[in-house]
C-alpha cells in the first residue's frame, strides 16, 4: 500500500492510515470486497507497530468501511458508494507535506522553495503606512459605514486605468468586482457558475487551492493535458459533440501556466474561446502573476478576445503582500447583480479602508514603481537560480517556465521526488514541491520535477538550498 507515515507530524500514525485508507475506499481506489494485507504485512512494509494498524483498521471497521470475515481477512465493505473527488484536492498523503509546512514564514529555519511567496523585505512600508493614515484622515465619515459589496469606486477606477496600462485591457470601472484575493474571486465564479453545469475543466497538473475551492462549491474537476504551450485546448473537442455535456467554466491561467509555466498561444485561446461559446460556458482566466516578465514581449490577456465569455481574476498578493487580502474580478453584465448578491451574503463587502489606500497608492503611481523595482530584484535573484543550477547540475537538470513569475520548474534526470526524498531534503533543511504533486491523474509523468520559488529567497539561500539539494540527490 503507497503511504508514507508522517511520524513527526502531531497527527498519530494510526490517524494517518486511517485517513488513508478511507481516501483510497472512497474515491474508487480500494474496490468492494478488495482484501487489505494483514495487520502484521502492513506494520512490516510501513515500518511501523502491529497495533498501529489495529487501530486504524478497528476505527475502519466501527465506521463501516471495512469487515472482517473468518477465512477472508480484512475486506473493503460492500456498498460504499464511490465519492467524485480529485486526487489532488482531496489526497491527504500527497498534500499533506504542504499543509504541514504552508506556514513557513521568509525567516524560516528551513529554505523553502515554495513558489508566488513576494519578497516582503521590499514591501514599501512607508509608503503605504503614510497613504494609508493620509486616506483615513481624509474620509468623510459615511466612508467608514457598510459598504457596497462590488467595491469601493475609487478602486474600480484606478484598476481599469491600471489595466490599460500595463495590459492594455479595455473594461468599465462598472465591471471591476473587488474581492478579498484571488480565492474569493474564484469562490464566488464557481458559486454563481455551479447553475450551468457540474463539470469545470483545469490544466494539469494544476494548483491544489484551486481544485479545492471548486470541490467545495460542489463541483467536479476535470484535467485537461498540459504540453509546451499550456492546456491541450483540443483535448476539450471531444465533449461537443458529448450528449448532455454539462460544463459550468474552463479555469486557465494563459499567461504563464501554473506549474509548469507555458505561455498559451492565440490558436490556443481562440480555439478556447469558441469552445466556451459553443458550449456556453465561460472561461476564468487567473492572470496570477504575469507582471514579472522577464524575456519576450509581454503578452496579452485571454480576456480581450471576449468580455462577454472570459472572467478575469486578478490579486494584488504576488505584487504587494499576501496580507492585503485585496484582488478583483472582470465579469460579464449579465453576472453583476448576481455577484453583488453572493458578495454581500459572503463577507458583506471587502474591508473599505485598504480599498481607499490601494486606489491612492495606484493613483499616485505607487504601484507602478514598486512593480518596476520588483521586477528587478526578481530578476537578479531568477538569474543566479540559473546560473546556480547550470553550476551545480551542469547538463543532469533542465528548466522551464523562466520567462515569467516568481517560479520555475526544474527537471532531473534519472530522478524520483517521492516522499521519501522530500522527507529526506526537509530534515536537512530545504522543502521542495514536486510538481507531481500537482498532478490531477498522479500516473507519475512528472516525478523528476521540482517547482523552484526563489523570489522570497536570498542568493545565499539559493545557493545554499541547491547545494544541500545535490549532496542529496548525489551524494
């Protein structure tokens, strides 16, 4: 059986395996009536205590997943109906390594080489605090009542301007939707969406907190193939011709794909785009962090070819602080009084007082400065990345998904990143994400890869986490 216990985590052995099994029961991967090795196999090959196995397997049994039977052993229980889930959402073995370190701050003891982290040192602290206690001052008083939930105007206004001017995108202030990030903008699409359909098609491999949040707004995921120029738009031809095809979106993030970094080309979009119209259905471009643009001219974004289909996400996260909790949403007319109605029962409205800073901050030019820095920085500490892998792995890595972000993602030969070698790298003090980890099939294709943040780190701490990371996998 694939598990390997977490024998540091505060969550028991016996939890871990229970919570395990129960996974492989319900989404279909232990069948009815399937046998389980014995107590005594199973604490062998996992290297752990007998009646560590006994626990999980009696608490399995009290809660009707599994029956024992004289002569037959340890049994899946029939009639257990298979749940739709992806294995990225809801495996707990394959995220839990994430969850257990997601709190890893930039002064972390360990170098983690998590990806979309900013480098907060370079905040514009003074900026923002005088902005901030400026506009405050400043208010009128009906300015610090409940507000509407689309957004503060101010905002809107100086997002659309904002928009035009570093993407070239052309919108109404009227259809800017602020949000409290990216994950509320893409929790409420999926919750108004849901009444279209129950299928939402995602590049794969995909982001874990993206699969999420679609399943708990009650819908299925569906992976789409991703090569070197992001999704397999044609892969979605199949399900015209589908009977009953009932798609609520396609989630994209065509600017620069996430993991992998491809730049979906305009054959691509536009063969998106008219799937969308004949399946009538919408397109969520998440343009995440396609700022940070460091070769080739920048490209445009999904959304010009058809405002009416394509629902724009944006955040402010990767570019200033997660901590701001502050993003926006492009949508179609149609949606809008749907909108404000899930908004205002989901959080009344996004907190006022940041609104009002951010719209001054943009106003001023703020924004624009500090993103023109960033990108420098960024590219500095990008460009001794690769010149610390070229060092190190010479011709045995190979790399990809560098021309945009914060992230790339390194390939090596001959090389697994199973848990096992994750576990080994974290206890000598570097935490990798595997891209297969991010995989929604999870058939292996993408075992040799690692997903390489570095915008968070130091060219110290890049060049020292590579080198732990070679005496690892090389020693």
């Amino acid at each position: 059986m694939w598990f390997t216990p977490d024998k540091k985590s505060r969550v028991p052995v016996s939890r871990q395996l229970y919570e395990k099994i129960k996974f492989f029961i319900l989404s279909g991967m232990l069948r009815e009536s399937e046998r389980l090795p014995s107590s005594r196999a199973l604490g062998k090959d996992l290297d752990i205590a007998r009646s560590t196995v006994l626990e999980a397997y009696d608490q399995l049994i009290a809660e009707g997943y599994l029956e024992t039977r004289q002569g037959s052993g340890t049994t899946v229980a029939r009639g257990i109906v298979v749940m739709a889930r992806t294995s990225v959402a809801d495996a707990p073995a394959r995220i839990c390594a994430d969850e257990r370190h997601s709190g890893e701050g930039q002064h972390s003891a360990h170098i983690s080489f998590r990806s979309g982290i900013p480098d907060l040192e370079a905040f514009p602290k003074k900026e923002w605090a005088k902005i901030y206690a400026r506009v405050s001052e400043s208010l009128p008083s009906t300015s610090f009542r409940y507000g509407e939930a689309e957004g503060v105007w101010e905002l809107r206004e100086a997002i659309a301007a904002y928009l035009f001017r570093m993407r070239g995108i052309k919108v109404s202030p009227r259809r800017v939707m602020i949000t409290s990030g990216s994950t509320q903008g893409l929790s409420l699409v999926a919750r108004l969406l849901r009444k279209k359909g129950d299928v939402v098609f995602v590049e794969d491999p995909a982001h874990t907190g993206m699969a999420a949040v679609v399943n708990r707004a009650g819908l299925r995921v569906q992976g789409v193939g991703v090569d070197a120029q992001g999704m397999d738009v044609s892969a979605l031809q199949k399900f015209l011709a589908a009977p009953g095809a009932d798609v609520a979106f396609v989630y994209t993030t065509p600017s620069h794909q996430y993991p992998l970094g491809a730049i979906l080309p305009i054959q691509r979009r536009q063969a998106l785009v008219r799937f969308a119209r004949e399946m009538s259905c919408a397109v969520v471009e998440d343009d995440y962090d396609s700022e940070f643009r460091y070769e080739g001219a920048p490209t445009s974004a999904l959304y010009e070819l058809d405002p009416e289909m394509v629902i724009y996400l944006g955040s402010f996260s990767k570019i200033l602080s997660p901590a701001l909790r502050l993003g926006f949403a492009l949508i179609p007319e149609s949606m809008m009084d749907d909108w404000r109605r899930e908004k205002r029962y989901m959080d009344v409205h996004t907190d006022a007082l940041s609104q009002y800073a951010l719209a001054a901050f943009i106003s001023k030019g703020e924004l624009e400065r500090h993103i023109w820095k960033m990108k420098k920085i960024y590219a500095r500490k990008r460009n001794h990345l690769l010149q610390c892998l070229a060092k190190t792995f010479g011709g045995a890595v190979t790399v990809r998904g560098q021309a945009t972000g914060l992230h790339l993602v390194a390939s090596f030969a001959d090389i697994a990143f199973s848990d096992a070698v994750t576990e080994t790298l974290y206890a000598r003090g570097v935490k990798v994400y595997p891209v297969e980890r991010y995989s929604l099939n999870g058939d292996g294709s993408h075992a040799n890869e690692i997903i390489l943040g570095y915008s968070h780190l130091t060219h110290e701490e890049i060049s020292r986490g590579l080198e732990i990371i070679k005496k690892t996998l090389r020693p």
